[in-house]
C-alpha cells in the first residue's frame, strides 16, 4: 500500500505517545465539559477512553478534531521522525491532514454517494489535484485520480466491501456502514485513529467481528487507535491502556485489569445507574 | 406485499374512498366559495353572485382528490415495501437506489458515441431548417440549461441554497452592455470580462456570507440580489429601469453575416428568409457553451474538487473530518457558479439586445432554481430536462392562456408531492476497476437493481428519497 | 427504452407545435391581424384595454362585410409587458406569417420587439409612449396613435407657470413610462426655470405598504405641487394618504392618471388632481357607441387605450383596404402617413416618424367624480 | 422635529403591518424550518376576502366598528382555512423529503393562488372600501396620526398580546414551543406534531388575514398582486428579528419600517430598499442568527 508519510521507525518507539493531551478543558456557558484531562495515545497501540453517559467522551473528540476549539490546555502531535505539531485552534481539515481521522458515534456517512467514493472523498487530503486539474485532466491529475481509486479499492478489498463499490452508502447494512465509516477514516492516512462508539447500535456477531476488524487495523496499518466505547467487553480485550472520564475530569487511567477493579470507576458506573 | 387497505372489504373501501372525495371536495367549494362566486363590478361599486363555477369545481375536485389519495397511498406504500424488506430480514443493500433508466443504459452502452453524435448533428442543424421563432426559443432554453447547469453546481452538487443567482446573471448582461455602450468593446472581448465580474462578484460576496449556513445563506443571497436589482434600477450609468437598449450581437470576425453569407445560406441550405443570420451564431455560441460547460460540470463532479462538493452537501461536518477544506470549498463553487451565470448573462444580452433590471427579479432566480430542483438535483442530464421543460412547458400550455400560470404553479407542487427528486434523479459515476476475480460494471446497481424487481414483484424498484 | 421515446416524442412536439400555424398562413378565409401586448401578470389591464379597442374596431368592420373581403381575425400573444419575453411573442406572430401587428403594450417590451419583427412587418402601438421608439427613426414600420411622452411635460410646466405654482416636487415610481416623464420634466423646468424651483426629485417604491413616509417628505420640502411619474394605482394611494394626513399638495400626473380607475380607486381624495390626457373623445357619437358596446361585452369600465387602439386599428384596416393588400409593407406605409381617416379617436393620419399627427394631450382636473378639461390659450 | 415624528409615525405603521405578517414566516420557520413563500398570499386572500365581505355586510346595512370587526373576524376564518389547506396539500405530504422540495412547493403554491384569485376575481386594482370609521377625538392630532394608522398600531398590539397570551399560556402554544426547541422530543413527549403544525399555520394565516384587512384599510386598493411585495417585506423582516423568534419578527419588522422611513426621510426614497436590504446583510453577516434568533449550535 502507498504510504506518503516519512517512513517511521527510527524515532518512534511502541509505546512513546504519538498524541498527547495537557489539561484539556471546555467550557460551554458557565458548563465545565471536560477539565484538565491529560491523555496519552501511544504509538501503534490502542487506547480507550471509557466514561458515562455525558461524561464528555464526544467532547473530548471534538476539542482535538478541532470541531470544538478547547477553552485551555494543548493538544499535541508527535509524528515519527517530525517535530511535534500543536493541534489546538487548528481547522478540522488541517487536523485531519496532519494525520488524526476520526469516525462519529451516530454514522455520518456521504449517504447519496458511492461507497467507492466515500472512500475516495477520505483520500482528498492526500491529493492534490485543483480546479484547473479537475477542468483539464492533466496527465499528473489523472495519474493521481487512477492511484486514488486503485488505493481505494485496495482498501475496500482488504476490509471486505468491495462488493459494494458502486452502492450507494446509504443503501449498506448497518454494519457496513460502520465498517465503511472505519475505512474512510483509514484512508487519509492517519497517524492516529479515533473511533467514537463503533459498536454502537451492533449485535453480538457484528461487534466482534468489529472485534477483529480493530485489532487487524492496529496490525495492518500502522496506526495508533483511540477508542471510546461502552461495550466493555470490547475495550478490556483490545486496548491496552484506558483512560476513564466522568464529569469531564479523569477519575482513572491504567491497564484494563486494574481499571476492571479500580473502585472509581465502578461507583462511577454504577452510580449512574 | 399486501396493500394494507385491501385486506379490508374493497367495497367498503370504495365507499371510503368516496366519502373522501365528496369531503374534500365539500371542503374546496367552501373555500372557493367567496372568491369565485361573489363578483365586484368595479365601476358600479356593486357585488353580485354567481355559483355557476361551483358544480364544475366540485366535480372537479372529487376526482382530484380521490386521484390523490390513491397516488399518494401508493408514494406510502413504496415507502412501506422497503421497510417490509428489511424486516424480513433481507439486506437492505439490494433495493438500491439508482434504478437503470433509459439515459444510464444509452450512456453505458457502445452506442454512447454514436448516440451523442447524432444528437449533436440534430443540435448542428435545427437553426438551418427551423423558423426564426424556434431558434429564438432554443436560444432562450440554452441560456438557461446553461444557467441551470451552473447554478446545480452551487445548489445540486455543494447543497449551497443561492436565491440570488440572478444577480450574477444580471453581473454578465450588465457588463457586456455597458462596456459595450460606453467603450466600444466587443462581444469576444466581453465574454470573458463578464464571466471574470461575477466571478470577482461571487468571491467579495462569499468571503462574508460563506460561513451561514443553509437557509441564512439562501437568505442572505436573496438579499443581495434584490439589491443587485435595486441598484441597477437607481443608478445613472445603467440608464435606470429604462435599460439599455441597442445592444450589439455577436460577431463573426467582422463580417455581415446578414449580406451576402445570408443570401448563400437561404438559396443553399434552405434558411428561412427572415431569419436573423447573427440569431444563428448566438445559437451556436450557446450551444457551445452548454457543451463545455457540461464537460466542465461532469469532470469536476468527479474530481477531487467536485467530491469535496458532494460531501459538503452530505454532512459539512464529516466533509471537515476528511481533511476537505469546507470554506475553500464553498467559496469555489459559490464563484464558479457565479462565472457561469456571468457567461450566459453575456449571451443573454446580445440575445436579446435589450436589457432592463426588471428583467433580472426574484422571480428569475425562482426560475432557474425551479430547472435545477425540478429536473433533478445534481443530475446533468436533469436540469437540461428540467430548463427545457420549464421553457417549453408554459409554451405549450398557451392553449389553456389564462390558465396556463395556474396549471404551472399546481404542477410545481404536484412534481414535489410525487417525485421530489426531480424528473431524472441523479446517478452517481460507476467505477470500474480490475481486481483479482472481481469485475465491475455487471455488480453494480444496476444488477442490483434487476435483482430487486424478480424480488418484489413490482416491477418497480423503490426510488431513493431526494437529497438533502 | 419506452422513457427514451417518451422523451424524444416530449422534445418533437415541444420543438415542432409552434410550426404548425405556418404551414396554415393567410391562405385561409380569414384575415390575421396579430396583437402583442401584455394579456396576464400585473399589467395585464392595459393590455386588455389595447384588445378591447382594436377587436371592437374589427367586429365593426366585420359587421360590414372585412376587410378586403375577408373577415378578421386577431391572434394574441402575450408579453407581460416584459422586455425579456417580448421578442418571442413578436416572433411568433411574425412566423405565422402575419404583416399586421398591433402592440406592444409597454414601452420596454415594444422596444425589444421591435428588433425582433426586423422591419418584417407593420406595427401599431396605441400605448408605448416613449420618445426615441419612433424618434431614432430604426424603425420605418412603426407607428403609434399615442402622444408622446415629452409632449406631457410641455403643458404641464405651460399650466404650472399659469397657475404660478413655485416649489415642485417630482415623483415617480422608479419605472420605464415614470422614470422619462419625471426626468423630462426636470430638464425642462431646468432649462427654462422661472420661478419655479424643484424641491424634491425622487422615486418611489411601487406596491408599497404605506406612503406615509413619502407624505411626510412632501409636507418637510413645502412642496405646493407634486409632478407625478407614473401609473394611477400608486398615484391613488399616495394621494389619499397624502390627504389622510391633511397634505393639501396639488397632484399633477400623466395620462397614466387620466383614466376613470384612478377616480373610482381613489374617490374623493384625488379631487382637484390634474392629468394630462388625450383630448376628450368620448363625446362622439362614434365613441358613445364604442363605450356602450364595450359596456355590454366587458365588466371592467372602459381602459385608458381603449380609443387610441380602437383609432390605430381602424387607421390600419383603413389603409389596408386602400392599398388593397394586406402584404404589401410600404404601399400600406404610404396610407397610413399620406390619408387622414375618421376613427373613435378622431382623424388619424401619421407622419415620417410613425407619430400620429395632431393627437395633442389636454389637461383635466378631477371635479366632482369627473375629469373635467381645463381650459388654456 | 415635525419631520422626525412624521417618519417615527410612518415606521412605526410600517413596521406594524410588516409584524403581522412576519408572524407567519416566523412562526411557520421555528416549527418546520419551511420558508413559507406562499404566506404572502395568503395575506392577499386575507384582503380580498375582507373586501368582498365589506361588500355583502355593508350591503346588509352594518357599519362602522362592527363592520370593521366583522370583516376582520370573516377574513381572518377564510384566511385560516386557506393556511391550512396549504399546508395539507403542499407541505405535509412532504415531510421527511429534502430541504428544496418544500420550497419550491411552497413557490409553486404561491404562483398557483395568485393566479387563482387574478382569475376568480380581477387583473386590476380593486377599491377598499374606507372601513375605519371617523375618530373625533384624533382630529387634533391628526397631522401626525391618521385614524387608519391608530387602527393599525391597535389591531398589532392586540394581535401581540394575544399571540403572546396564547404562546405562553395555552397548551397548544406550549406544544408549538416544544416542537420549535426539539422536535423529536417533543413527539416522545406526547405532542400530536401533525397537529401542531397544522395550528402553526392557522394562527400565521390569521395574521397575515388581519394584516390583509388594514392593508386593505390603508391603501384602500387591491390586487392579486399585492402578496408578493408585502410578503418580501415582511420576510426580510422575519429574517432581521431572527427567524424563529416571534419577538424577533415584531423587532425586525419595526426595524425594517424605521430603516425604510428615515432613509427615506433622510437619504432618497430612491434607495430606502436598498437601505433596508444592506442593513440585513450587515446584520445577519455579523449576527447571522439575526437580532434576536438563536444560535445554532453544532452536533455532533
């Protein structure tokens, strides 16, 4: 698979965060959402952040995807082998193209477009082509118009939703919809990838072939993974660290199995319900 | 699949049916009832009444609304059979939307090429054999395919709600026509001049408004070209509502095209003798512009630009998370829409020869939103469908004179009750690509779609709902 | 497939239904006469009031026997008074074959069609008053039984010094017939002031809500009389609102005024207003019999052109029948500017230009529900 | 000083009459996010109805403010059952379909009523009779206040209050401001949506009616036409206050009468419109919600 980005390895470590947060904070009105979180995502590790209902979790994504613009605190990337890159304050194209992409809880798809082009549109920021490339079709624009579809393709064919190029998106099991929504966001490329409740709205059988789906990523490419979830399940079998929010502050970070027992976390939940 | 009110007795549902049509159409003559019996003699300040009208109106509207309610119940119905599909478990993947229509079979075909030759060699040659009146119209349907086409990239494909395309339209005429009044120029000079001032227009009004959002924008563009049309009505230069008259057509290398060339084209190919030779190079010149821009709309359409576009109208949201740069983007479009309404607002004043504000209303802008919206958002093939019908149509419906706005005002509600996504709805590109073991073109929707219809039994695969 | 056909079949008939009168052109029994002018949307009754006047003229000569032995038939095609869809009205008229054509309606609409008819046939306007339509001499065909526009401010001004009238407002409603009548007035008042002095010069938006603003611009500029740019409607609204509100201001207004509409809609506030108009016609017998006719085909009361339509058509048929053809463009010219003929709205005959000669405009004031003429020498 | 009261009066009756039928645009909005572009119809039905109910009462013998009163009563039902009925073949069997589809039914519905009343009734100007009886007391005052503008700006402040006494107080209004903050909660509340919806429209064309019925009072003339320039007012208007916010339609309305009269006063009535329309701009450019709308926020 092309990879444009500087060949890795030789200062990222397993395990050194590749995106950092320090004292993280939104406020709406007078309404703390989310207050001084300090969060790690290692590199080609997979991270969860777990939290109540309204606990800011989807806030937290959208503080450094840039939907949100964070009251305090810095948001930062560290690329292998490139200088780190403050996040904060940028747009959320930006945010993308210097490698964060993300999925949303509730799937928001290009509905009345093909999946092959769901998947093409998640390569716009690693093309170049313009208007006059676009009004012309230079040989330059076609070339990167082939390899982009070639790219795409490839990557349907590796997450199983080639047969469905030419559908369009809004016309996919729900499944496939999450899973096309995955591969979009796989398909800019990113340095790290936030996955906001995948398995959301899944039955037992899509959630673990989901399963499976997230920790191929995690291996096929390399990738970093920030994963919200409910399904706890999920979270303890495929991430290595998690981090718990509640009221906007963190109550807990740690391994799965401490956080499985950690006291906070359970009267956090618990108490919820 | 059962119709859920034949399970009931049919004659009882006839009788409902009845009931129905007699209630509605009780309920119109109640509402006519004022409007269309009461007459005001105007001179003698005196009512008098009449309810002649009312048993035709009745009647009417019995069978009106009892073809409603069956047109209506089966649009419900269509609805109902795609949920009934999914719940008996089968992929919803399969009911897709774009159905084969005629236009996807020709243009997918080896006869394509062909196909489009030959209606191109028709296009060549209609202004050699057709009167003067019908190369005027043909004129007139082109400057708005054109207009429409353009104005599908700003709403159809970028979902941006312009109101105010006309403004732009006016930005075009008007330049050719002063430019041409005061310093002379030339129509080839103007083209390009036009299009670059709406362009510039399209830009100094973006950079503000760009970051509304759906309705405001529209309302904010309205706005704008209300007062487009207000300035044009109070400034000096422009001559006011008066307008400008004398506009020079377009020129063919300087010749008269009127002197002798006429008399070659009227003894040899058959030209009707009064028939304005420069008619018939506005015609082409139309005509070409139509082509490229239809050239530049499918090309950008399925570009990395023309993408962009498409996920912004899908979820502006989601369109920024793939790193498309949203107000870049808007802006684009917003512009190049404005450059096309430029071109055709150039054309359209050497057409016509005179231009005045009033020409440049609202109801313009409607106009030509009403071609986009009609024919089928984002669907090329559909505007030009939709410019034709809203130019031809109210032609045709002369016979009825009076009636005839009347007619088109309940057809326009009557195309958005029962095909809201327009007369040909938009199909998106089919790729094709080789990969080991898996071909294209046959798995895509319209396998698809053949599959569906042994499936259900209609014989009518459910459409998707419009775009929003 | 089946769409395909439907669609090509949709497109032949679009292309082709218009075609269909030519093959059928003046070889039939009839005689056409085309009439192009403003038949629906908001200036629909000026339109009308054109047709009213020239089918009344052809059921006369009808009654008698046609014209050239045949009967006439008249074929509309409307514009909406708009300069935009004027041209393929003209041409449709003009691809039926028809040479005699009355209209158009609007100045603006007359003018854009005249291009189009491209000196192929004889047009008649009895209401598109604007000066350089046969002042620029483009077109050698056209001819028109209205006064022209600068003959208003003439007179008016001649009335305004009579009167001795000192400061003047001029509005007008920012349209192509308001706009030339109020700027001609300006200029003439410039050019020749006297004592005479304008105050305000402004235009106002037509189908407002409420004039009270414009009322107050008047009473703060101690405008003693208000020149009107204009049609009746707005004339009446703002002059009943000026005299809601105790404005005593003179009105004085274009024969866009001088129609009984402006009386009924504005009742007894319009009293003492002035409107130049054509002299009065409906005092001749021809005339009572046309108003009586009219009254008992039409609900609406009888229309500002339906006269001048009535004379520009009774003129025309006139001048067909001399030059016996209805082809021949120039021998039909050479009647039309050569013979004086008797019509409703007295003797027409035009000259070199297409003006009709002698139609001078009168001024009226409105007593008593009724213009009256004012006399001056 | 007399100048400036002049045009405060004059903005102030405007504003008044813009208000009316800003309501309905307004209301119609913050229920559905329609723009209703056929309410300015309605508004004109709403005078034609009154005109040709003056004739028959007036003919029965009935006079001055019960007449006046009357008619507005008679309009404003005719009006509501036209609102109404608008909305069950335009827009609702379009619920759920994209955004442009209603407009353009909407735009359609507007081109098909006013060339149904330019046929059932007349092309021309129509004369409305002088409904407002004579007021003694104004006669003094006159010069500033005409008794048809009194009855105007009492007609508005009635029709407020009792829009507002209805939206606060009833249970019909308060089901209108829960489907107007969220409609899906609304219904899982137990609102009947269809309902509601369908109220939005009376009450919207009720107004428009009574707007209709001075209107007719005011200029004392008619014509199909009317609608459309009034209703492009009036939208402006409702876009100004923030379109929504039934306060903000009566702010904007007055806003845009006292735009429209100073620059009239003090600029050129040449260019008041175009005065009206960049201070709308500048507005919703800096303060795109307008004056007293409500933010969007994004969700995510």
């Amino acid at each position: 698979m092309a990879d444009l980005r500087p060949a890795a390895g030789q200062a990222g470590h397993a395990g050194d965060p590749v995106l950092q947060t320090r004292g993280l904070s939104m406020v709406f009105g007078g309404l703390e959402a989310l207050n001084n979180v300090d969060l790690e995502v290692g590199r080609d590790t997979i991270t969860a952040l777990i939290g109540p209902n309204g606990s800011g979790k989807t806030t937290f994504f959208n503080c450094i995807t840039g939907i949100y613009r964070p009251t305090r605190g810095q948001v930062t990337l560290f690329p292998a082998g490139l200088p780190a890159i403050g996040l904060k304050g940028l747009a959320p194209d930006v945010i993308t193209h210097h490698g964060l992409a993300r999925t949303f809880q509730n799937i928001r798809l290009f509905n009345n477009l093909t999946v092959l082009e769901n998947v093409l549109i998640g390569r716009h920021t690693r093309m170049k082509a313009g208007l006059w490339g676009a009004l012309f079709r230079d040989r330059a624009t076609r070339r990167e118009e082939r390899e982009a579809i070639g790219h795409s393709f490839e990557l349907l064919v590796s997450y199983g939703l080639d047969h469905m190029a030419n559908e369009l998106a809004k016309n996919l099991p729900y499944g496939d919809q999450r899973r096309l929504e995955i591969v979009r966001a796989l398909a800019t490329e990113p340095r790290v990838l936030l996955l906001d409740e995948p398995a959301a709205g899944l039955n037992i059988g899509e959630t673990s072939s989901l399963r499976d789906l997230i920790t191929s990523i995690r291996e096929r490419e390399r990738v970093s993974i920030l994963l919200i979830e409910h399904d706890m399940s999920l979270v303890m079998s495929v991430s290595r660290k998690i981090y718990v929010i509640d009221y906007g502050r963190l109550i807990a970070q740690g391994p799965p199995d401490e956080i499985r027992r950690d006291p906070k976390v359970i009267k956090a939940y618990l108490g919820e319900e | 699949m059962t119709n859920p009110s034949s399970s009931q007795k049919p004659g009882r549902a006839i009788l409902a049916e009845i009931k129905a049509g007699l209630l509605a159409s009780l309920w119109i003559c109640l509402l006519a009832f004022p409007l269309m019996t009461l007459e005001i003699n105007p001179s003698s300040h005196t009512i008098s009444f009449s309810a002649s009208r009312l048993p035709f109106l009745a009647g009417a509207t019995f069978v009106l609304a009892i073809l409603w309610r069956f047109f209506l119940r089966r649009r419900a119905f269509q609805g109902v059979s795609k949920a009934v599909l999914k719940s008996e478990g089968l992929p919803e993947g399969l009911i897709k939307g774009p159905k084969p229509t005629w236009l996807t079979v020709v243009m997918g075909s080896r006869f394509r090429y062909p196909v489009l030759a030959i209606l191109l060699g028709f296009m060549a040659l209609l202004p050699f054999v057709s009167p003067p009146y019908l190369v005027n119209v043909m004129v007139k349907a082109l400057i708005y395919v054109s207009l429409g086409l353009g104005l599908n990239v700003v709403v159809g494909v970028s979902g941006l709600l312009n109101l105010g395309y006309v403004a732009f339209y006016a930005m075009g005429a008007y330049t050719y026509a002063l430019l041409g009044q005061y310093l002379g120029l030339g129509f080839w000079v103007c083209l390009p001049l036009g299009a670059l001032v709406a362009t510039l227009m399209g830009l100094l009004l973006g950079f503000p408004v760009i970051r509304l959002s759906g309705d405001y924008l529209a309302i904010v563009t309205l706005s704008f070209g209300e007062i487009t049309r207000l300035v044009l009505t109070n400034l000096d230069i422009t001559r006011g509502p008066r307008g400008i008259s004398n506009i020079r057509p377009a020129g063919f290398f300087g010749l008269d095209l009127n002197g002798p060339i006429k008399d070659f084209l009227v003894a040899n190919l058959g030209v009707d003798k009064d028939m304005d030779i420069n008619k018939i190079l506005t015609y082409f010149i139309i005509l070409g512009l139509v082509i490229l821009t239809i050239i530049c709309v499918f090309r950008l359409e399925n570009s990395r630009l023309g993408r962009a576009w498409l996920a912004m109208r899908e979820d502006e949201v989601a369109c920024q998370a793939m790193g498309i740069n949203k107000t870049r983007a808007k802006l684009t479009a917003f512009a190049l829409g404005s450059t096309w309404a430029g071109l055709a607002g150039v054309v359209f004043a050497s057409h016509l020869s005179f231009i005045n504000p009033t020409i440049f209303s609202f109801m313009e802008s409607i106009m030509i939103l009403s071609i986009v919206v009609l024919g089928g958002m984002g669907s090329i093939p559909g505007v030009i469908l939709g410019a034709l019908v809203l130019i031809v149509l109210p032609e045709q419906l002369r016979a009825f004179s009076q009636y005839r706005m009347l007619i088109f005002g309940a057809l326009m509600v009557l195309m958005m009750v029962f095909r809201p996504g327009g007369l040909i709805q938009s199909a998106r590109e089919v790729y094709l690509h080789k990969l080991g073991g898996q071909d294209g073109p046959q798995g895509g929707p319209a396998g698809g779609a053949a599959r569906i219809e042994a499936l259900n039994g209609a014989g009518r695969p459910v459409e998707g709902d419009g775009r929003g | 497939m089946k769409s395909l056909v439907k669609f090509l079949a949709t497109l032949a008939l679009a292309a082709f239904l218009p075609l269909a009168p030519t093959a059928q052109a003046q070889d039939g029994g009839t005689l056409k006469i085309g009439f192009g002018g403003a038949l629906l949307g908001d200036t629909a009754s000026y339109g009308l009031s054109n047709l009213y006047g020239i089918e009344y003229a052809a059921a006369q000569v009808n009654a008698k026997g046609g014209l050239l032995g045949r009967q006439i038939e008249i074929v509309t095609e409307d514009d909406s008074c708009r300069p935009d869809l004027a041209p393929e009205a003209a041409l449709k008229l003009a691809n039926q074959g028809l040479k005699l054509i009355m209209g158009h309606t609007c100045s603006g609409a007359t003018r854009s069609a005249l291009s189009s008819y491209n000196n192929r046939v004889i047009l008649i306007s009895s209401s598109a008053t604007e000066v350089a339509l046969t002042e620029d001499g483009a077109s050698p065909y056209f001819f028109r039984t209205t006064p022209r526009d600068d003959a208003q401010a003439t007179i008016q001004l001649k009335y305004m010094k009579q009167k001795g009238y000192k400061k003047v407002a001029i509005l007008h409603d920012k349209g192509d017939y308001g706009i030339a009548l109020a700027e001609k007035m300006q200029n003439d008042i410039k050019a020749d002031p006297g004592d005479i002095q304008i105050v305000l010069f402004q235009g106002i938006t037509s189908g407002e809500v409420s004039y009270d603003d414009v009322v107050s611009l008047l009473r703060q500029n101690e405008a003693e009389v208000l020149i009107w740019g204009g049609y009746y409607s707005d004339a009446s609204k703002l002059i009943m609102q000026m005299r809601d509100k105790g404005l005593t201001t003179v009105v004085i207004g274009p024969d866009g005024l001088y129609n009984p509409s402006f009386i009924t809609l504005g009742g007894t506030a319009v009293e003492g207003s002035v409107a130049t108009g054509q002299a009065d016609l409906s005092n001749s017998e021809a005339a009572k019999a046309a108003i009586a006719d009219h009254n008992t085909r039409h609900t609406e009361e009888i229309g500002p052109y339906f006269f001048y339509a009535a004379g520009a058509a009774q003129a025309l048929f006139a001048a067909v029948e001399k030059a016996g053809t209805a082809d021949d463009l120039d021998a039909i010219k050479k009647h039309l500017t050569e013979d004086t003929v008797e019509t409703v709205m007295g003797p027409v005959r035009f000259d070199a230009k297409g003006d009709v000669i002698g139609a001078a405009f009168a001024l009226y004031e409105i007593k008593d529900g009724n213009f009256s003429e004012i006399k001056m020498d | 000083m007399n100048f400036f009261l002049d045009l405060f009066m004059s903005g102030l009756t405007k504003g008044s009459i813009y208000a009316l039928i800003a309501l309905g645009y307004t209301m119609v909005y913050g229920i559905i996010a329609l723009i209703n572009f056929a309410h300015g119809e309605i508004y004109m039905i709403g005078a034609f109805t009154a005109l040709l109910a003056s004739m028959v009462l007036g003919s029965l013998g009935l006079s001055g403010w019960g007449l006046l009163l009357s008619v507005a009563a008679i309009a404003a039902v005719y009006s509501a059952m036209y609102g109404w009925t608008v909305e069950r073949v335009a827009y609702k069997p379009l619920r759920g379909s994209s955004r442009l589809a209603p407009l353009i039914s909407a735009i359609g519905m507007s081109i098909f009523l006013q060339n149904y009343v330019q046929l059932a009734q007349s092309p021309n100007f129509l004369v409305f009779p002088d409904l407002v009886p004579q007021i003694d007391f104004l006669a003094p005052v006159a010069r500033y206040i005409s008794r048809t503008q009194l009855v105007i700006l009492l007609f508005t402040v009635f029709s407020m209050v009792g829009l507002t006494v209805f939206i606060k107080f009833t249970k019909m209004g308060m089901a209108m401001r829960a489907v107007a903050q969220d409609q899906t909660m609304a219904r899982l509340a137990g609102v009947n949506i269809d309902k509601v919806i369908s109220a939005t429209f009376v009450i919207g064309s009720i107004l428009a009616a009574l707007g209709g019925v001075l209107i007719g009072c005011s200029m004392r003339q008619i014509s199909f036409y009317i609608g459309f320039i009034a209703g492009m007012k009036a939208f402006t208007a409702a876009v100004l206050g923030g379109i929504g916010s039934i306060p903000g339609a009566v702010v904007g309305a007055l806003i845009l009468g006292f735009a429209e009269s100073f620059a009239a006063g003090y600029v050129s009535s040449s260019y008041k419109d175009v005065v009206a329309f960049i201070i709308l701009i500048i507005i919703l450019i800096f303060r795109p919600e307008g004056i007293m709308g409500q933010a969007q926020t994004q969700k995510v």
